[in-house]
DNA sequence: TATGAATGAGAATTCATTCAT
DNA sequence: TATGAATGAATTCTCATTCAT
C-alpha cells in the first residue's frame, strides 16, 4: 500500500523491525494487548503481514520486544539515577521527572506502559515480573542511601520505593485515563506535588 | 443490578449463579481475564457450559458482574467510611486497612481486581473508568474534608487520594506478585507504614 | 447445507463422529493424507469444521483415528487368523483372502491404508511403527507353528511374514495405482497366485 | 535430464546443485517429504535459500530430482540387469543384490526412496507412477525370459515380479524402520532368504 | 551467482454463542 | 433448568516464491 517505503535499501539494519515495533506500540495504545491483532499491526506499519513473523517469533514476542523498549529505556533510567551521587532529595525528583517526562514526550508509550504491560499477563512469568522489581529497586537504592545518610528518617527503602513507585503511577494512570489533551500542563504541578508529599512523608 | 431470576427457588438459583461467579473469579485468578475461557469457568464451577448463559448474558456480562462482586464492594466500603464522621487520620487509616482486609480474607478476590480488573480493558469504557475514580473520589472526599478542618495541611484532595490509592495498590501489587504465601505476616506492618508515610506526608 | 442430517437426536453416539471419519477416509483416498484439509472432511461430511473439533483433537489425531479403524481392524483380523487352529496352507491362504477380500469389499480405505498410512511420517512414531509390526507378527506366528509341526521347511519365520506380507502389499498396491475399474475380476486370481509362489517357496 | 546449467565453472555449479541435492535426501530422511521446507534443504547445504531457486523450478522439482538421482538409478540398474544374458536365477539375485547393495551403500536414500517416495502422492501423477511399472516390467522381463526358457515354471511374469518387488522391498522396510543399526549384518543373509524363498516358489 | 527481505495465499485451530432436546 | 452438539467468524502462523541488490 505505501509504496513510498524503502523497499530499495535494507541499509539502516532494524529500520523494518523499527517501524514494526512503533505501530505495535500505537496499535496496543489504541485496542489494547488483547485487542492487537498481527495484521493490524502490519496494516499500520505497512508491510505485510509475513513480515512481522520475520522480526518476531510471534505474537507474545512483538509484545516482550515493545515491552523492552518500553519499559527496559525507563528502567535504565532509573539505574542511571541511581547509580549517580546526590543528595536525596534530589534524587527523588529526578526518578519523578524521568516518568512525567517519558510521559510527555511519549504519552503513547507510557500508555501503553501503564495500562497495557505493567499488570499484563506477560507479568505472569518471572522473567518479566523481574523487572518490575528492578525498577522498585533501583528507587529503593535510593532510599537506602538517604537513610543511612541520615538525610531520611528510617523507613524500610523497598516499601518506600513502592508507596513513591505506586503514587507515581497512579497519578499517571489517571492523567492516561482522562480524556486526552486535558491536564497537559499540569503535568510539572502534578510531579512536584507528589514528590512533595512523598519526602515530607519520610523526612527525618 | 442482576436482575434476579424468577422467584421459584430463591436459594438454588442464587447459589448456581454464586458458583459459577466463584469459579470465574478463580480461572480469572489462575488464567487471567483474557485467557479465560467461558468452559473453563463451566468445568470449573462444574456445569455445562450452556448454563452459564442461563445466568449470564455473554463472557463481558459475567466479567462485568465479577467487577461488581469484587470492586464494587471495595467502593461502597469506601463510600461508608467517606460517609461518616472521624478525625482524618483514623479514616485514612479504615481505607488503608479495608484494601489490605480485603486482602487477607480472599487474596484471589484482590488478586484479579489488582491485575485483572483495574487496567483492563473494560475499563476503556467511560461507564467504567467512573468507578475507578470513584473510588479516588471516596478517598478524597475524607482528605479534602481534613483539609478543610486544618487536620491537613493544604494539598489537592484529589492528588492525594491518587497518591494514597496507589501507594496502597502496589504495596498490593507487590505482594500479589510475590510468591503466595510469603509476606503474609507482615501485611498489618505494611499497612501501618504505608500509611504512616502518606500521613506524615500530608500533615500540617 | 444438509439440512436433513439428524441435528435432532444424537441418538446413536457416535453417529456423527462414524460420518466424519468416513468422509476422512473419502478425502484421503481423493487427495490424499497430506492434501486433506479439514474443511474438505468437513464439507465432505455435511458438517461445519468446528464440529471435526469437537470430535477429535486435531488433524493428526484423525488420522490416527482412521488408521486404526482401517489398519487396526485388518490387525485384528490377522489376530484372529493367527488365534485359530489349522493347517498352515490354509493359514496362509486365509491371511492373503482378508487382504484382498478388504480391497474388494472398501477399495477406497484399502487405498489409504496401503498409498497414505502405511509410509507416512505418523509411522514416524513408535507407537504406531509397532501396529505395522504387529501385523507381520501375527504372520509369523502362523508360520511359525507351520514350521514346528514340521508343514514348512526350516525358514525364518519372521522373514517369511516379511515377504508374504511384502507381496500381497505389492500386489494391492499396483491394483491400487492402477486405473480404477480395471482388474476387479482377476482379484481372487491374483490372490490365489500369490499364495502359491509363497507356498511353495516355503514347502518342505 | 537436468539441463545442465552453463559450462563457465562446469564443476563448482554442479557441485553446488549436487550438495543442494544431497541435503534435500537428507532433510527427506530425516522429516519425511511434507515435513520438508526449502529452507530447511538451504540451511543444511549451507546456502541461502533464495539459490534453491536457482538450480530448481520449485518444491516439487526439486523432489523429482531426488527422485530421479535414487529410484532413477535404481531402475536404471534393473535395466542394465535386464539387459544382459544369464541364468534366472543370477538375474534374480542380481536384483535383490542390487537392493540390499544400494540399502547398504546409502541407507539414508533408499529410506527416502522406500518411505517417502514411492507411495508419495508424485506417484499420483500418471507420469510418475509410470516409473514404479518400470520397474517391476524389467523384474517382469527377466521372469519372463526365465519361464519362456523353463528355467521357471509357468508363472505370471507381471505377478512374479510384484511378488519379488514387494518381498524385497518389504524386507527393506522392516530394515529401514527398525532402530538404526540394527540388523545391518544380516543384510546378505536376509538377502539370500528373500531370493530362496522366491525362487523355490517359481522353481519348475 | 548469491542473498535474504518481502509478500500473501492458505490452513489449522479456537471459542463464544445458539439451540434442540 | 440443564446439557452439550453444532456453528462459523476470527486469528495466528507457515512457507513457497519473487525480486531488488
């Protein structure tokens, strides 16, 4: 149908599974996992269908992969703060902007994120359920330091780095969940308040 | 709401709907919602597949009272606790504690409405997504009633109802991702916590 | 499409279950093992495609099932044979009369057994490799005993049923291959030659 | 038979085609005919599948060159048996010799060519099944010479020869699908049996 | 020659739902 | 009420074949 791709040079290798991978993204944000069917994402990538077999094993493959994308960018984030020095509270901002930002600059994929992979079935198997968990723990890492730091009280880091985990993305589920376009612009209000909240609540 | 089917034998029809709604639950515990299947539901509950249409209108309808058994309970819970008279922490405390109860007494219940229900695709419709804010709302109401009797300091009731709610979703959320059975002991603490944090953190 | 067929009583169990595996055998013999789609059975046995579902796994499990309606009732034949006292010729002469009696009597699934099941890859496994050898096992028995009462010379028994049972597969395989119609009438001729190449190969 | 491609690099292109030959037997062997995918012949000759193309009109071309290569040769040989003057009894060793040899030579082959293709659905084909005829008609041809001669009693050539075929190649079955490795000592003497019992049964 | 990305027809299989009994 | 045979739309996945490079 869209003749205009570049059937002529495979040169950018992954370009195809590039594309492939972005119209999963925007086929989930708009039916669901459940709701995406193969063909539709070709249709929308513009390839045939076959084709998506020859990137992906299949079905749960494509989803693992936009799951990678998706999430594993959001967990090196959050390893990259964790793994740099600064004081605490800092820190916190800084795990709180990474998400209202991904959300910003690619409200799609977070929804997706949040909506469609987080509580999936594909967190059925360990292997995925794991990087949940990572993602908690790079946030816990955090705290850790905080408090033996002195520069929190002594609060349990993992179930810190949940409640701050849990209000982050509750407050972006219902940001996701309300009409679209509305709320934009509270988006570094919402942030900061919720970070607000959080470090008084564990401040020495 | 479910129409309650003809009078004649008031106890048998109601327990025949009783255990297949059990059952779902159950396959939707061990299966989750899109891998369940209406004759799983059937064997599990041990009828005949046909007789869940006696009860049900169709697969959606018997989700849709699986939300209402399950949800629906958390939210008029919810709703009592709004309703009536309490210095705020005491209420925060009753909602923290009626999510983690809920818990303790039927885990596969809390399970599919954590993991299933709550981001599920059902939810995609408007009718829906209203119960998901109600149940903020509820939380809300309780918090913006602190913050009008300067129990609380001055922040957006509903920002802090999102943030409660989730804090206390994925302290959930984590402990039904855990392996079954770990963690039990310390549900009561983690409610504690969690809700010492929050507190803390909307004090005046 | 066939309105008449008996959607009202599924009297006698199996009834629809016996059509399918006829029309099975049907499209083997027309297209063979490998062209049968399942909806050629399935059209061919008046009924819709899930139905063919309902009665068997899937398409392997089908053709085992006329396999061994076909071959398994031709093995118990042999068994039979194999089971009952007499002299050797005789033996001999009864175990070649059920092959080519078989042929006359369903010329269509002798063809599958002998053109699609025999060599197909389902003889790839053991299970059913052991069916085939059955077969030669009951011969060798029969000439087994032949050989101990002294009616046959000292031949391997084994390989005897091996080349007895090699012949008249032969033998039926190019009645089978040939245009169909031709040869009917020289069936007991044939049949009869047959055994006597044998016969007197292995006299005393 | 094969057009021979062009005579640039007479050796390197047949070589080419012949390790792609070669692979296809062994993929044959190893998952039977249906089981074989073109890409599977590529990968085990070691060469992108798109050259398959190169050397072969398609699938089924390319199984008929196998063909051609193992049950081709093996006709030809009967032929070349046929062809030259000598006792009916050396003849037909001669045949069943010619078997057990080639079995023995390249068992990988003849288990194709027994298995898979001589009751494959090619032989559907008129064309094909044509080469199946042959070769009993050059079994049939020394039988017949042999009987003409009263070296052998007045037996129907065409018959005599099914027979021998059938012995011979069920003998070969019972080979080919016991456990590999087995039996493979007792090839001569079974060979010697098969030809025994034959030729007493047609003996004067 | 050689490669492998791209295509799409075709087949298997699943499962919600209906309905005669 | 209760059963489960029957239906067929919908979907996934496979694989031969083409073709630009």
């Amino acid at each position: 149908m869209q003749e205009a791709s570049s059937r002529t040079h495979p040169r950018r290798d992954g370009e195809r599974r590039e594309s492939i991978l972005r119209a999963a993204v925007h086929v989930f944000a708009k039916k669901g996992y459940h709701g995406c069917r193969i063909a539709d994402v070709a249709r929308e990538a513009g390839v045939a269908y076959g084709l998506v077999y020859h990137y992906f094993q299949n079905t749960e493959d494509l989803l693992r992969s936009v799951f990678e994308e998706s999430f594993g960018h959001f967990v090196r984030m959050l390893e990259a703060i964790a793994a740099t020095e600064g004081p605490v509270v800092q820190k916190v901002e800084e795990v709180a902007t990474a998400a209202f930002d991904a959300y910003q600059n690619d409200p799609e994929s977070i929804r997706v994120l949040v909506l469609e992979i987080l509580r999936s079935p594909v967190f059925r198997e360990a292997e995925q359920r794991q990087a949940f968990q990572e993602a908690i723990g790079h946030i816990a890492s955090v705290l850790r330091r905080g408090v033996e730091r002195g520069e929190l009280r002594s609060i349990d880091p993992f179930l810190g780095a949940t409640a701050l985990f849990g209000a982050i993305e509750m407050a972006l589920t219902t940001l996701v969940m309300a009409t679209p376009g509305a709320d934009r612009l509270h988006l570094d209000a919402t942030c900061q308040r919720v970070v607000d909240i959080f470090l008084r609540g564990v401040a020495v």
